[in-house]
C-alpha cells in the first residue's frame, strides 16, 4: 500500500547526479531522505509494507484477524531485516500495511532493497491550520440549514482534543469516543495519571491543557472548535448539528528548533505525522467495530521543516 503518510505542503524534488554506495535504484527511498540522515545520523519515515490488504470494511469478520496476523508478520519480518541498522520502532499499524521507523542511513538502505518494502516516505510536523482558511474549504454554511443534519453519523476530529463542557457540545454530550496519539509521550492514562503515548477510552481526547506561552494556550482550543463547527448544537449549530463526535488528540508540545524552524515561539504545538497515521489507523479500527464515522476532519497546516 503506497502513500501512507499524511502530505502537507510541498513536495520538493531533489535529483542526484550519483547513486549513493548501498542503495539500489529501486527509488523507495527520496534521495532527501539519504542527505538528511548522513546531516543528522537519524530520519523519521513511514515505511508502506508489500502486504495484500484491503480496507477492513470491505472484508468480512473472518477475514480481518488474517489480515491483521499478514500486517504483523510484515512488521516483524522488516524488524528482523534491520539489525545491523540503528532503528527504533515509533507505530505499528493494526490495519494499514506499515509501519513507522526511526532510521539511520545504513536502514535506509536496507529499506530500499528489501522486499518487504514498496515505500518509504518522511515526515514533516504540521500546526493547527487557521478557521479563516479552513472553514471555507468545507462550505461550513450549507450542512444543516440544508437539510443534512448528520443524526446516526459521527465525524472523527483528529485534532487537540476537545473540550468536552463546551455549551455547543455538552447538551447532550457530543463525544462518544475518545483516543490519543503522542509520540511525545503527551498523553495521559486516566486510571494512572502517567504520560503514554498512546491511550483510548473515556476522557483520553480532551483537550490539551498546556501553558508556556499564548499561542499554545490558543492553539489547544482548536480541536475544540473545529468540533463545534462540525456538529455542534445549540443556538449556533454546527455543520451537521445531529452527528457526534469522536475525539482523537493528535497534537504534542515540540521545543526548540522544530519550533523555530516554522517560525513558531518555543515551546509550540505540532502534529507528528507518525501520531496521524496511528489516529487513522485507530478511525479504521473503529469503523470495524461498527462506529458510523461520515467523515474525518484533520485541520492541519505546514511549510517546509527540515529540522523535523
């Protein structure tokens, strides 16, 4: 499966007038991704496996424990293929055929000559992207008052996270599940209080609560707000005002040069697109499980971020 990895931005196209030694000329593997790992010793990448899948909701119950069980062997058949390399598994994947690594140049080349291997991509951190540019795109005035009011449907905000008390969503109450995804470790276990990097269930998609400076304040009420847009209710109803809400916070606290880099204050908040992927992947475990989800809202925005 190709193209696993959120894109945001442009993409930039650098051509080599030679081969690096190790890497055959599958072209798996960007050459941009060869230069940043010999300038900074480790690349982060989604790597897309040769596994024979298919979207869950196209198979049937019996069929999807198989699939899983081909993804896994995948994942642990490119492990094996790497020792020898310095790598670091930062996601698995339960339904999409991939994984996320932490690789440096010699895994690279392995990357590009295994067989288990169709593609390999890298990854920027995006930020929230702006309501002024993001609810025009959507069309958010013709949901409701058109006669669509999304009753039956959730829409899976992947986000940071949502203020649950919120009047637009909290009568009844919009949220019916909640995950968290941080490779930051920046999400919190309920029952124990302790930093994770991956959680779900029961007040594990709320909203981020971070201080440091305004900007970051501000920013952890976007998920807030792109959820009342959605589907909110009240005297300021949403998109479509019947659907709820699932809640995935995808958003962690970067410092330092990943901040400045975008020309962000530090500390900042960005979404690592490896916490995304794992979020979709999550959406696809859901909608097995038999949740009716119309629509995933990712309001995400990045430039170019090489320090990433």
């Amino acid at each position: 499966m190709k193209n696993l990895s959120v894109t945001i931005g442009c993409t930039v196209t650098l051509i080599l007038s030679f081969v690096s030694p190790g890497f055959a000329q599958n072209n798996k593997v960007n050459p941009q991704l060869i230069l940043k790992a010999q300038r900074d010793g480790l690349v982060r990448v989604s790597v897309a496996l040769d596994v024979a899948a298919a979207p869950e909701v196209h198979l049937d119950r019996q069929t999807v424990p198989a699939q899983r069980n081909s993804i896994t062997a995948a994942q642990n058949r490119l492990a094996a293929e790497l020792r020898g390399a310095k790598f670091k598994v930062i996601g698995r994947f339960k339904t999409l055929p991939g994984i996320a690594l932490e690789v440096d140049r010699i895994g690279l080349a392995m990357l590009e000559n295994s067989l288990t291997v169709t593609e390999v991509s890298g990854y920027g951190a995006p930020t929230p992207l702006r309501l002024a540019t993001s609810v025009p795109r959507v069309g958010a005035a013709g949901g409701s008052s058109g006669g669509f009011s999304g009753i039956g449907w959730s829409v899976a905000v992947l986000d940071t996270g949502v203020h649950k008390s919120h009047p637009s969503l909290n009568s009844p109450t919009k949220i019916i599940a909640e995950a968290c995804f941080s490779t930051q470790n920046d999400c919190t276990d309920p029952q124990t209080g302790d930093p994770v990097s991956q959680v779900a269930g029961t007040d594990t998609g709320l909203a981020c609560a971070w201080t440091g400076n305004s900007k970051i304040v501000g920013d952890c009420l976007h998920g807030t707000i792109m959820s009342a847009i959605a589907a909110g209710s009240g005297s300021t109803p949403g998109v479509a005002s019947g659907a709820t809400i699932i809640s995935i916070n995808i958003f962690s606290r970067f410092t330092g040069q990943v901040c400045t880099n975008q020309g962000l204050p530090d500390p900042c908040l960005l979404s690592d697109p490896v916490d995304q992927e794992l979020a979709l992947d999550h959406i696809l475990f859901l909608n097995n499980l038999g949740h009716k989800i119309a629509a995933v809202n990712m309001s995400l925005g990045s430039g170019d971020n090489p320090a990433y």
